[in-house]
C-alpha cells in the first residue's frame, strides 16, 4: 500500500511541476501576446497620428489656396465693376451727345425748313416782280444785285420796285 501512495504523490508532484510549467510556457506565451499587441497598437496610434497630421496639412493647404482663390476672384469682381462703371459713364456720354446732335439735327432741319421757305416766299416775290415788270413792259436783269445798282450811282424805278419787294 505503500507502494501505491508513493506513486500518487510522485505523480502529483510531476503533474503539479508540468501545470506549473505550462503555467509559465502560457505565461510567457500570455506576456508575448500582449507585447505583441501593444507594439500593434502603438504602431497604429502612430499611423493614425500620421494620418491626422497629413489630414491637417491637406486641409490647410486647401483652405490657403481657396482663400487665395476668392482673393483673386473678389480682386476681378472689383475690376469688372470698375470696368462696368466706365462703360456706363461713358454710356451716358455718348447718350449725352447723341442727345444733344439730335438737338443740333432738330434745329438745322428747322433752320433748313425756314431757309427754304424763305427761299420759296422770294421766289414767289420773285416772280410776283416778273410778271410786274413784264406787265408794264420793263425787262429786269436779275443778274446785277441792289447794291450793284446803288454803286453804278442811281435806282431805276425796277429795281426800286424789287428793292422794296424784298424787304417787305
């Protein structure tokens, strides 16, 4: 009987230093495995702090250059309405002046209808004198102007008769 209690505490103490071993295999094992993921985790703490800073750079340089992109373009608005200024001044110049060349138009045609009235009116005058003159048998020579005849030094009853026909 002695026999067999000897076996079981040799077997229980061989089996408590293989537990005890494997204890430590998986404790070593266990240790490795957590080592390992904690270098996994640093590395992707690095590579999301990398990320996050290229992100930030990224958006920087973005918002710079839309920033220096709306400088520009508020720069060519300004040009565009100093430019759109300009053109309707000189718009209203140019209406200004039409306005007033048709103003100058309208009072040359006037100036022209009562020149040609006058015109008509004397030559009716005009013919008025020639068919005088014709009637009391005078000839009138037309070609030579009143102030021709004062200067030749005398007013013949004709050119007396036109003389006061183109003043009235």
């Amino acid at each position: 009987m002695e026999n067999i209690y000897a076996n079981v505490g040799v077997d229980n103490i061989i089996r408590r230093d293989t537990k005890i071993e494997e204890n430590n295999i998986n404790s070593k094992d266990k240790r490795n495995h957590i080592r390992c993921a904690a270098v996994c985790l640093g590395l992707l703490c690095v590579l999301l702090l990398a990320a996050i800073i290229g992100v930030c750079v990224h958006y920087n340089n973005v918002t710079h250059e839309f920033q220096k992109g709306q400088t520009l373009l508020q720069t060519e608005r300004d040009e565009l309405q100093t430019e759109r200024d300009q053109l309707q001044s000189e718009r209203n110049k140019l209406k200004t002046e039409r306005d007033q060349l048709q103003s100058e138009r309208n009072k040359l045609k006037t100036e022209r209808d009562q020149l040609l009235t006058e015109r008509n009116g004397r030559r009716n005058k005009m013919n008025i004198l020639e068919f005088y003159s014709w009637t009391e048998g005078e000839v009138v020579d037309w070609s030579i102007l009143p102030g021709e005849v004062m200067e030749m030094g005398g007013w013949n009853i004709t050119y007396q008769r036109v003389l006061g026909a183109w003043r009235a």
